[in-house]
C-alpha cells in the first residue's frame, strides 16, 4: 500500500501520508484496509490532537504545538508515561500504543498514538441540553472522586516513584511559571507581575504529595452514556503531570470551575458548560466530595486558586505570543489575550484572603 498516491494535503503539524509509510515500515499492524485520513480535533491553545481515521482501530495523535514552544511544556514522553502506568486504575486513561521521536515520521516533533476512546467534551452550555440537572450534578460529584482516586494512588505501585521532586514543589511551580512567563513577554503586565511577586512571599507548606495531573477540569475529561446518564471515560491532557502537593490539582478545577464569575472576564471568551442553573454543584461540594474520598481535611485554597490564575494567564499569555506570530491552529486566538489580566487580577484577589 502506497499512501503517497492518494495524494492528500498535509496537515498543519502532521503529514498523514508520511505517517502511513512510516508506520507500514514499523508498525504494519497498526494500519487498516484502506489509506489513513485525519482532522484536527483540538490545536494551538496545547498540544496538538489529531483524530486518525482508516487504521486497524481508531487511533488519537498528539504532538507539541507548532512554533513558540517553551522548553519545559508538551513533554511528550512524560505524557505517554503517565498514561501507560495509569492504565488499569481507577482513573480511566486512554490505552497508550506508541512514542515516536523520528521526523521521517511525518511529524517534526515527538509524538505519541493512543486509541480513541468513545465519549466527547462537555465544553459548552449547549453541551448540557442532553442531561438533566441531577446527572450534571452526579457527573460533577464523579469528576472530584476521580481525582481523589488519582491523588490516593502511590506513584510506587505504578512505577512512577520518580515522576517528579514533591520537596520543594511549590517554589518550584511558581518559578517554573515565572521561567514560562518570562520566555512569552511581549507586553507589558502589570497585574502579572504582581501576582508572581506576592505568590512567592506566601508559599505555604505543603500538606500531601501524589501523582496530580496538572491541568484538571471537565472539559479535559471524555463523557459516554452508560444507560442513558452521563459517565466519565477517560481522563485526558496529561503533559504536566508529575508529583507534587495534591492542592494544586484542586485549586485549577475551583479556578475554572468558577473561571466565567470572575470580574473583568469578557463575556463569550470563556467556553465552559459549568452553571449551577444547570444542575452543577458548587465548587465547594466538590471538595467535599473529593475530601469524603480521599479520607483528607481539604484546607482554604486561595493560594492554591491564585497559583492556578498564574499558571492560566501565563499559559494564556504564551498562546497570545504565538497567536501574535501566526504560530496558532485554528480560530478563537485573536481575543485570548483579553484574558491575561482579568484572570491575573483574579489570582491577587485570592491571595488577598490569605
């Protein structure tokens, strides 16, 4: 089977035909009866996820964004690590197939393949019209157990003993994000700066290390119906996951859960489906929740929501760059740097109750 005569464009990040001749070279059994096709699921604001359509079952590509990359984001082989030692958890993780580094590959970055797994985003209000109040609320209450369930597993007994350096974690974050903010600066941000400054004046002690995933909350989650209600099926998205302190994990869902309430947002920007009107709980019953399953006392988290409101507006920030350099894939960018402050101004209101 020859791809190069079906004489299909290369995607932006990814040559199908290139990866078909690749894989007929190394791994044939991966391929199916007719030539491979794929579409851009979700690009340019993360890494790069492409559906892969014709193999011998359907199969998931991610790769680092193009261009402006920062040196410590889109690691893809922690990514691929992780979920191989997830597999068979009680957190659902896609089956890992393969980890290529090989730019005759038809693709010029790392990259892995994972299957596709049944299930979709639940991204937008529209997205609840399937669901009643009571299994928005129920699949709510199952996004915070899983993540006690992840923050309870031993990264031991899943050979992730050395994923990461829990000591000294929290400096380390917010000096990891002041690296990515300073690789990104094209402007200046005044209320940035001054979140950096007095989140590294109140670091608090850490209370509990384990696996966190980094970047937790439902739109990186894959929803199937099981008998008409709604059901997690996969957990996705894990290029920043190490270990580290447990709160920080809680502190990212709270910051998005609430990311449309937050003064200065402007209004249509923000995707999210999360609205009590909807049936969604609190965020504060699902700490309780999450803490009723992990068997821990969950503490204040403004600190923690502040460290996410910087994580977010430099992650934000950096795809305002690369949008500013036509570096971005597909559509929304021209208004993400809109966001930058608002949700930087968010974090040193957070801090304020410390």
């Amino acid at each position: 089977m020859d791809a190069s005569s079906a004489g299909r464009r290369p995607l932006p990040g990814l040559d199908v035909v290139a990866l078909q001749n690749w894989l007929l070279e190394n791994q044939p059994e991966l391929l199916g009866a007719v030539p491979l096709s794929a579409s851009l699921i979700a690009g340019g604001r993360s890494n790069l996820t492409y559906a892969i359509r014709g193999a011998a079952e359907p199969l998931v590509l991610r790769r680092p964004p193009l261009g402006h990359v920062q040196s410590t984001a889109h690691d893809m082989a922690r990514e691929f690590r992780v979920i191989s030692a997830l597999r068979g958890s009680r957190v659902p993780v896609p089956r890992a197939i393969r980890l290529v580094d090989d730019p005759t590959s038809g693709v010029d970055a790392p990259f892995y393949l994972m299957e596709r797994v049944t299930g979709r985003t639940i991204l937008t209000r529209s997205d609840n019209a399937a669901y009643t109040p009571s299994q928005l609320r129920e699949l709510s209450l199952d996004l915070a157990r899983t993540l006690a369930n992840l923050h309870s597993i031993d990264p031991a007994d899943v050979g992730l003993a050395d994923f990461g350096r829990p000591d000294g974690f929290l400096v380390r974050q917010v000096d990891r994000w002041g690296r990515q903010y300073d690789g990104s600066r094209n402007r200046d941000l005044p209320e940035l700066d001054a979140l950096q400054a007095e989140l590294h004046e109140r670091i608090p002690e850490t209370r509990r290390s384990s696996i966190v995933h980094g970047d937790y909350r439902l739109d990186n989650a894959l929803v199937r119906d099981i008998a008409g209600a709604p059901s997690i099926s996969a957990i996705l998205d894990w290029e920043m996951a190490t270990l580290g302190d447990s709160l920080t994990d809680l502190g990212l869902l709270g910051l998005y859960w609430n990311l449309n309430d937050l003064d200065g947002v402007p209004p249509g920007i923000v995707a999210t489906s999360v609205t009590e009107l909807d049936g969604y709980p609190s965020f504060e019953q699902l700490v309780d929740e999450y803490s009723a399953v992990a068997d821990v006392e969950v503490p204040e988290l403004p600190w923690y929501l502040a460290l996410a409101a910087f994580k977010l507006s430099v992650i934000l920030e950096g795809i305002h760059y690369r949008f500013k350099a036509g570096q971005t894939v597909g559509e929304g960018f021209d208004q993400i740097g809109a966001l930058v402050t608002p949700i930087a101004r968010a974090g040193r209101h957070y801090l304020a109750r410390v």
